[in-house]
C-alpha cells in the first residue's frame, strides 16, 4: 500500500493547536483533538492517507501520544488503522449518511417536543443567537464556514438540552460530530443554506409558541433538508463506495421527477 505523508499541521487561523507546547499528559489529548478536528473540517478529506510517523512529525511530538490519539479516532470511527500499512481519514458513504440521518431524525423530534413544554425565554434566546450567526458564503472564508457551522451545532445540542431529558441528550451528542463533518461536506456548496436557516427560524417560533406537535413535525423536516443536502454532496463527489446504495437512490430520485 503507498501511503501519501500529507500536512496535518495546516489549521485555520485561531485553531491552530500547540501540541508540542502542551503537557505530557496532555499529547494524547491535543493529538487527539487537532487531528478530530481537522477530519471534521476535512481539512484530512475522506479516504486520505497519512502515516502514524508522519502525524507525530506535523504535531511535533512522539509517537506514542499520535498512537493513543489515532486508536481514539478509529473507535470514533473517524479514521482506519492498518497496522504496518498507515492510516486512512474514513470514507464517507451514501449509507453512512442514511443512518446517521435515520438515528438523528426521531431523536431530533423527541427534541423539540420535549423542548417546547420545557425552554424559557432564555433558552429561545440562545437559539436565536445561534442562528443568527451569518453564512459564510465565500469558500475562501474558513473562520467564517466554521462559525457557522459550529453554530449550527451547538443550535442542536442546545435545543436537545433544554429538552431536558439526559439521555435524549448523551444519544444526540454521540453523533454530533459526524453529523458536523457531514455538513462541512455539503453545506459550503449547497445552495439550500437558506432553507436551513429558515427552518431554525420555524423551529423557534414553535418552540416559543409551545407547540410540541408542530416543532417536533418541523424537526423532521429540518432533519430531511440536511440530509438531502449532504446526499447531493455525496452524490457528486465521484467518491462514493457502496455503488448498489447509490444506484438504489439514484433509481429513487428519478422515479420522483
């Protein structure tokens, strides 16, 4: 297998991580948490290669702490280690997307009913702030892409907390960072962004007005919207593994028109 050594290190303005600077103890930790969050920005693309040496070099530490860090990764399900053979940023497919999106969306309405008997005007506040931090529309503006999406995220988080229920909230943010990957594949391209943001907007007004049933109906949809958003990115990516899933949605969205 040829491994490509890429550069790890490349961050986004103020993200940039000192890891050689950090404690000891905490390598592990840093490693951990620059290369996560390069993964979920694909700044490491999907199917990328890299080498467990060659991380350690980028990050300026040993290699046991990018070893520790990299195990963490794979059981996240972020990246595959071969032993001997290298590293690979995990593919994302069209399956992968059907079932995050399949978990996501009865938790997402559980949500927001449990959230409209629950929020108080300061919860609904926050959740305007959240989505009122402005679509970077320029590709070029990597700070600007990640405020929002990472608004984006947090908006969510936000609503399954004040839904009030613990464990609604523990299953919601086990996959909300593969969720915030898939985003940062199909958002910057897509061209419902609007439709995004407008279905926050609704979400609140539901939330406000205490309407379970109706925030709930429109965390479905929401949740439809996303998906379909990061499905078209998938689709034309020309990176897509599961062919057979493909074909079969393929089939579907033609036998829609």
């Amino acid at each position: 297998m040829s491994v490509a050594v890429v550069d790890i290190s490349a961050t986004s303005g103020r993200d940039a991580v000192p890891v050689a600077a950090a404690p000891k103890g905490t390598q592990a930790q840093r490693a951990y948490d620059a290369l996560r969050r390069r993964i979920i920005r694909c700044e490491l693309a999907p199917g990328r290669t890299f080498t467990e040496a060659s991380a350690a070099e980028e990050l300026g530490i040993g290699r046991t702490p990018v070893r520790e860090a990299l195990a963490r990764l794979a059981r996240d399900g972020f990246v595959v280690v071969a032993p001997r053979a290298g590293c690979r940023v995990a593919e994302v497919t069209l399956g992968d997307v059907m079932e995050l999106f399949e978990l996501r969306e009865p938790l997402e309405a559980k949500a927001a009913e449990l959230a409209a008997a629950r929020i108080d005007e300061t919860g609904l506040a926050e959740l305007q702030r959240l989505t009122d931090v402005p679509f970077a529309a320029d590709a070029g503006d990597a700070a600007g892409l990640a405020a929002f999406l990472g608004a984006n995220t947090a908006f969510h988080a936000a609503l399954a907390g004040f839904a009030g229920n613990g464990r609604l909230a523990t299953a919601l943010d086990g996959i909300a960072d593969q969720l915030e990957r898939l985003h940062w594949l199909g958002v910057p391209t897509s061209p419902r962004v609007a439709d995004l943001l407008g279905e926050h907007h609704e979400m609140i007004a539901a939330l406000a007005a205490r309407d379970g049933e109706r925030a709930a109906a429109l965390a479905v949809r929401h949740c439809r919207t996303s998906r379909q958003v990061v499905v078209d990115a998938v689709l034309e990516s020309g990176a897509l593994r599961d062919a057979a899933i493909h074909r079969e949605h393929h089939d579907h969205r033609e036998a829609r028109r």
